[in-house]
C-alpha cells in the first residue's frame, strides 16, 4: 500500500470517496464505449436493411420531444424550406 492509500484524508481531500467516484466514473465511460458500438452495430443493421439513417436519428430525436415541440419544428422547418426556394 502506498501513503495515500493509509489516509482517510490527503490535502483536505477524502481519498477512498474521492477514488471510489473516479472509478464509478470510469466504469461507466466504458459501459458508455460499449453502448456507443452497440448503437453504431444497430445502425449500420438499419442501413443493410434499406432503411435511411439519417431519418432513423431524426425520428428518434423527434421522439424524444412533445408532439406539440415536434410539430412547431417540423412547421419551422417548413417555414425555412420555403423561404429558401426548396
């Protein structure tokens, strides 16, 4: 064991609460890589399959909204495709 590891406290700081958050959060950064990939996998299933992409993410945002959010974006959308001659 090294000298920190004998101290409850090291320049004022919880050692064992300080190490034990700094681990929580490393084990869910990896948990976070891996879900990444797995969406990435999903995905790129999505687009063998025929489906597009881009279309899938936007209606996962739009899933994520109110109807009444969705709706004002979408008609904004709109609004902006017309103004630009689209």
């Amino acid at each position: 064991m090294n000298e920190t590891e004998n101290k409850p406290e090291a320049g004022g700081i919880a050692v064992d609460r300080l190490r034990t958050i700094v681990e929580r959060i490393e084990r869910l950064e990896e948990e976070r890589k891996g879900l990444a990939s797995d969406i990435r996998d999903i995905y790129a299933e999505a687009k063998s399959a025929g489906f597009d992409v881009p279309v899938i993410r936007r209606v996962i945002k739009a899933r994520e909204k109110t109807p009444s959010e969705v709706d004002e974006q979408e008609n904004l959308f709109d609004v902006y495709r017309h103004a630009l001659g689209m």
